[in-house]
C-alpha cells in the first residue's frame, strides 16, 4: 500500500517497544497508544506470521517475518492511517527481520525501519549482512529495535562478536550514524536502541517511558531538550569511552552534578577506614583518653570526609545525611556514648559542628577569599549573579535546572 508522500511538518512520536508477541498484548497496546498520542511504533518480537490477522482502528500495521514462517522473531511497524507514507520492501534473513516505510521529514525522504536480529549461533550475521542491511536504507535512515548488539561505544556492559561486527558496519559506511541507547542509568546490557543519520536541521531528542505489561518501552524524538545525542569521540584512532561518572582532584563528578555518587564512594571509603580504627576508637585503655581520640577522629577521618565540601555541600540533604550520619556513628564510637545520649548533644559537648552547619561555614570562606583574587576567573566566583547576567540571579537560575523531558518528538 502506499499513500501519498506528503512532507510533515508538524511533530511526530516514535516508540521504540520489545513485545515478545505483540497479539496477545492488543487490547493494552491499544489503549497505550490512544493515551499516550504515539504516531508510529517500532516493534521488536513481535511473533507474527502470514496468517496473522492484527488490526487496530485508526492504524496500519506492517511486520516482516521471520523466513521460517513459525511464531517467532520477527518485527512490526505500527503508523497511524492520516501520516503520509509508503511502504519499501522487506529486509528478510534469518539474522534479521526489518520493516521498513519511509517518510517525508521536513521535506527530506526518510526511511524509518523497525529491526530485529535473533540471538543463538544458528542466526550468526556478519559485517555484510548489516552493511547491506543499512545500505537498503538509503542515505537519512531511522532505524530502531533490538540488535542483540552489545558494544561500550553505546554503553552496554561488555562488547561482544554482534556488536563489533555492528560497529565495523557503521564505520565502513559513509553515514556518521547517532546511537539512541534505551537507559542511560541502568546495569542491564543495553540491547534495544536507535541508529539514525538524521540531518542536523530536524530536532530531536529521546526518553524514556515506564513499563508496559512487563515489557520495556521506550519513546524516541521529543521537544528541544538541549541535550545532545551520544557521539564518538576518536584520539589518534583510540575511541575514548564516555562514562556517568569521573574522578578529578578527588572528587567524584557525574553526569548531573548532584555529587551524590561523589558521597556514595566516599562513605563506603569511609566506613572501611572507620572498621579498621573502630577497636582503637572504642578502646578504654589509660593512654587512649577522649582527647587523643578526637584527635585521631579530627586528623584522619574528618578531613577525608569533608575534602570538597565546598562542592558536595550544595547536594540535597538526604546526600548530606549519609556524611552526618557517619559523624554521628564515629561521635558514638569514641565517647562510648549509651543509645539514650542524643547526637545533638555529642556534638555539642565535644564541640563539634554537624555537618550542615560545616558545609555552610565552609562556603561561606571559599566565598570570602575569592572575592580578591588576583585570578579573574576565580573572582568571578564570588559573584552573587550569573557571568556577564547581572540582572538574573544564580540561585533562581539554578533551581529552574534543565527543562523536563517529554514525550519524544520530531519537529521542523
């Protein structure tokens, strides 16, 4: 069937969804579309056959078999009867199983292609095959679904022979493709994912929505959310690996400057130097008396705790809780305090601050000495107000933080 090839101009939804057998999840599947406004959906496993008769009002349904002709693998591609499309010809083998439309996006042909390559050595697939596969689609592509392709470059865990031959494919090809992983934050291998040589004009972005009948579902190409699609980044030939988290001058940075994994490492760093000292700290023996075990507390563990608080201070409190905690837990140890004495009341007697008050205190001084340093771009520190923004305030600015992501669409 094709339709007339109109050009959209308008913004579309796309969702990229693993069914395990897409008939039996009808009714649901239904009633997500129509609520959640998807206009095309890319469906992996969807288990379907010749004889398969799926139908949804209001949508076309295309899927591409596996060759055998049995109830499984396969892929499906979901779109809604009022966008302009036409239907380009399968992508059928016993490794991989693609249906593929294309579409006219902001006046530039694409073909939007739903994939799905089985697991087991008996679907062994090659370099060829997805180098065929991605030339089949032309020069601007959208290409979603479960490539059963583990590679660090789009952050699984490990890498393995499917995904190396996946990457080689995509670097022998001329396209500079963008890889759309699934979840950014998650352990699991990821296995479903985007690949697209969209043009640099279309807006796009991607995120993430929740479960769907215990099947993971995953939306693609919402509003401007400026945050820009993964790329590899080459240094003399050597890929350089992207990462959530890094370490620099003994702080833990992540992606999203909560410093909460910074407090994390440091607790658990922290709780092996408390069980190796804890024997000395609890010690009751003449030469052990409270003052040399505060100076112990305040020489070693003290400042490995606080080193950056001028950083990590800023972090929510039930990050900050972790470090008070932990003084309290140390308070306890070295007073051999009985459980009714009250944390209050240990650090006011030995005349220590919590750590509220310290991480204030702390700033506070940063502030003060950096109001005339002789470095410009330490000076500018001190200021109340955003850089070169005088009017806007850093702190109303900062808690507005990053616009929230949607529901993925492609606009003009």
């Amino acid at each position: 069937m094709i339709n007339s090839h109109e050009t959209i101009l308008l913004p579309i939804s796309t969702l990229l969804w693993n069914a395990n057998g897409l008939m039996q999840q009808k009714n649901e599947l239904k009633a997500f579309l129509a609520v959640n406004n998807i206009d095309i959906l890319l469906i992996s496993e969807s288990h379907l056959t010749t004889h398969s008769n799926f139908h949804i009002p209001g949508l076309l349904t295309y899927h591409c078999d596996h060759p055998d002709g049995t109830v499984h693998a396969g892929s499906s591609l979901i779109i809604k009867t009022n966008i302009s499309h036409a239907v380009l010809p399968q992508f059928q083998t016993t490794s991989l199983q693609a249906t593929n439309i294309t579409i006219s996006l902001n006046y530039v042909p694409t073909t939007i292609s739903s994939v799905y390559c089985p697991p087991g050595h008996a679907n062994k697939i090659s370099d060829n095959d997805f180098t065929q596969y991605f030339k089949s689609l032309g020069n601007k592509f959208l290409s979603g679904g479960d490539f059963n392709s583990k590679h660090h470059i789009w952050r699984s865990r490990v890498t393995n022979t499917r995904g190396l031959s996946l990457y080689r494919s995509l670097l022998s090809n001329n396209s500079d493709p963008t890889y759309w992983p699934s979840h950014f934050n998650r352990v699991p291998d990821i296995l479903d994912f985007f690949i697209h040589t969209l043009p640099n004009h279309i807006n796009y972005n991607t995120t993430n929505l929740a479960d769907f009948s215990e099947k993971r579902l995953e939306t693609i190409l919402p509003r401007s959310y400026h945050s820009p699609p993964m790329t590899t980044i080459f240094l003399n030939n050597v890929t350089i690996p992207t990462t959530q988290e890094t370490r620099y001058l003994g702080v833990h940075l992540d992606s999203k400057l909560t410093l909460a994994y910074h407090i994390k490492t440091k607790r658990k760093s922290l709780n092996l130097k408390l069980n190796k000292m804890k024997h000395l700290l609890k010690s009751n023996l003449p030469l052990n008396s409270l003052n040399t075990k505060l100076v112990i507390y305040k020489q070693i563990l003290h400042p490995s705790m606080t080193y950056g608080i001028q950083l990590w201070g800023t972090s929510k409190q039930s990050n900050i809780q972790k470090f008070q905690s932990f003084q309290s837990i140390c308070l306890c140890h070295l007073t051999n305090a009985p459980w009714y004495v009250s944390n209050l009341t240990l650090h006011s007697d030995l005349k220590i601050p919590n750590i509220y008050t310290l991480a204030s205190h702390c700033y506070k001084l940063f502030h003060k000495n950096t109001v005339n340093h002789p470095n410009p771009l330490i000076s500018d520190l001190s200021s109340l107000t955003l850089p070169d923004n005088p009017t806007t305030s850093s702190k109303t600015k900062l808690a507005q933080g990053p616009p929230r992501p949607i529901i993925i669409k492609i606009y003009q």
